[in-house]
C-alpha cells in the first residue's frame, strides 16, 4: 500500500482587482509572486506566497487570487469568512514583521497581544479581509 502524502497546494482568495492585491501583497507584505499567468478573457493564474515559506517537503501553500466576477464573488470579497479571521500568517519574528507591516501602512484592528500559545495581532488586507500575524511559542 502507498504512503498518503498530500497537502493543501493552493487557497483561493476572491479579489476585486489582480494588480491591486499584487502590489498589496508583494509591497505591504513582502509575499512573492509566484506565477502569473493570463488565461485569456480578463482571468489570470496568479499565485502568491509568503517569503521563504516552503515546507519540510519543499512545498508551499500559496495564495490564488481569484478576481470576483459574480455578485456573488463581489459580495465576498474582504468577507469570505463571515467577518472572521480567515488567514493566519506564522512568522518566527513577530515584532520585525509587525513593524515593518505598520510602517507601510497595513490596517491593525487591535494591538498586539500575547497569548498561551504565543504573540498575536489581526490585520486587514487591502480588501479588508482578517488575518492574524502570528508567532508560535516554541
């Protein structure tokens, strides 16, 4: 019998503008653009990714940012969790990270905080989306 090995390859994000969400998050964030690819009539394979994010098994979960084309889409967009954190971003230096984020103008809903498991702040994306920047205890 064959080992499993799977893992979660991409996450779809629902976007109201590709270039837009580029910028914020290669500028704001540091993250990298990992491919970017025009499929033709308005859609593009754009992947994202934290810097120097891959994993034990050389992998990485990247971000695709899927630009909103429905009502549907468009209404989730900066909600796609019910007002939720919906992305957590683990850093082994919270404080470099944070600072650097508030320096280029990344939308903090709270101070940061530290909790049992470690230090944590929630942010916002371009669109308004919730996120927690995040270092683990070891």
């Amino acid at each position: 019998m064959t080992n499993v090995q799977q893992h979660i390859g991409s996450i779809a994000l629902v976007v109201k503008d590709y270039d837009d969400a580029i910028e914020f998050y290669t500028q704001k964030l540091n993250f990298e653009l990992v491919e970017d690819t025009d499929l033709g009539e308005g859609k593009r394979w754009v992947l994202i990714s934290p810097p120097n994010s891959n994993g034990a098994c050389s992998s990485r979960t990247n971000l695709l940012l899927a630009k909103a084309t429905t009502p549907e889409q468009i209404s989730a967009i900066g909600n796609q969790t019910g007002g939720r954190v919906f992305l957590f971003l683990h850093t082994n230096d919270f404080w470099r990270d944070y600072n650097l984020m508030l320096s280029k103008g990344v939308t903090f809903k709270e101070e940061p905080r530290v909790e049992p498991y470690g230090t944590v702040v929630v942010f916002e994306d371009l669109y308004g989306t919730k996120w927690d920047l995040l270092q683990l205890n070891n």
